[in-house]
C-alpha cells in the first residue's frame, strides 16, 4: 500500500455500502398495521413459551433459578481471590506470619503495613498488621511471595462499607482462638498445590 493511500482516510466510496429503505408507512393506519404485524409473529409466542416453562418448574417443580442471598450464597472457585485471611499454628495457636515483611515489600497497591519487635523468646512478633481494604486491589501477590503461608485469600467476599474506618485490619483476619481447632488448610489462592510433595525433587545432602 502506497503512502498516499494510507494517509487517505475517506473509505466510503469503496467500502461502505448505502441501503435506501424506502417501505415505510405513510399514514397512521399503515404504523398500526406494522405494530401489529411485527408484535404478533411466531417469535413473541416463543418467548412466551419459554417464560411460561419457567414459571410452571418453578411453581409446581420447585426449580427456582433465583438465589436467595444472603441466605444462599452462591459457590466460589478456590483460587478466588477474596478478602485475606491470617493462618495461626495449630500446635501453639501463635500467628502464622513471622514478620519477614515480604507482603509489605511487594504490595502495588501499597496498603499493607507492619509493625513488629523482638519478643523474650527471640522471636519477631508482629504488633500491627493491617490492610487496607480501600485500597487493595486483590492482586494475590502478598499470598504468593508468604514463604509461611500465613496470609491467604480467603472466601469471605462482603467488604462494603460506609465508613474508611470499618476496612479490615489484623483482628478482623485473624483466626479466633476459639476456632482453632476447626482450622484446616486453605486451598485457596496462596496456599500450597494438593500434589507439591510430589512436584518437589529430593536432592541428596552433602554431608
């Protein structure tokens, strides 16, 4: 293609097609006779029928095709990435998260902070750990760089608020003590493949 046929931009002498309808009724007599005509073909019966059908499965069948929320709730994929969840150990019942801050690092949305000492058992503790819900972005990145498995997205979907306060910080993510021992491994986004153990190739030591 030329230079001069590229820069022309004027493309409806060729390309373009001009259809002139010229059927149209004139008086009003003829537009009621269209109405009619385009209202009562076999397509509007059709939806009809279709529509019916639901109702009689839902009336006499009890197949309803609606979703009683909240009260049901539809299921979510495991890798959805919803609102996060903080892991604690079932052995001590201690949080999860050392406090490398890696999820703090690789945040885009740069709405995690931690804050974390030393405690008497020379462990990090983590003091202050929150997210703000306003702005993240639900990347998954922070559940992906954990080296612990601490932080994972969880199922819990529901973060509208009227108030910049109410977004979730550590205590909201946190699992309850309480609710310890129904703690089980996340599969969601984050956690560790069902087959890791065997993806994993054993090297031999050195000594």
């Amino acid at each position: 293609m030329s230079l001069d046929k590229l820069k022309n931009r004027d493309v409806s002498v060729d390309d373009y097609i001009n259809i002139f309808e010229d059927n149209y009724p004139k008086t009003s007599w003829g537009q009621f006779k269209q109405v009619v005509k385009r209202s009562f073909r076999g397509e509007l019966f059709k939806g009809l029928g279709i529509v019916l059908n639901i109702m009689r499965e839902a009336l006499f069948k009890g197949e309803m095709q609606t979703v009683q929320y909240p009260a049901e709730k539809l299921p979510i994929g495991p890798r959805y990435r919803a609102v996060h969840k903080l892991l604690a150990l079932l052995e001590s019942g201690e949080n999860r998260c050392i406090g490398c801050g890696l999820c703090e690092k690789i945040c885009i949305a740069n709405c995690i902070r931690m804050d974390t000492k030393i405690d008497e058992n020379s462990r990090k503790e983590v003091l202050e750990y929150s997210i703000n819900m306003g702005r993240c972005i639900f990347c998954g990145y922070c559940a992906e760089v954990c080296p612990e498995l601490a932080i994972v997205h969880g199922g819990r979907y529901e973060n509208a608020s009227e108030q910049r306060a109410h977004f979730a910080l550590k205590e909201d993510l946190l699992t309850p003590i309480d609710k310890l021992l129904e703690q089980k491994e996340y599969p969601g986004f984050g956690a560790v493949s069902p087959d890791a153990d065997e993806k994993i190739k054993k090297t031999p030591l050195s000594y």
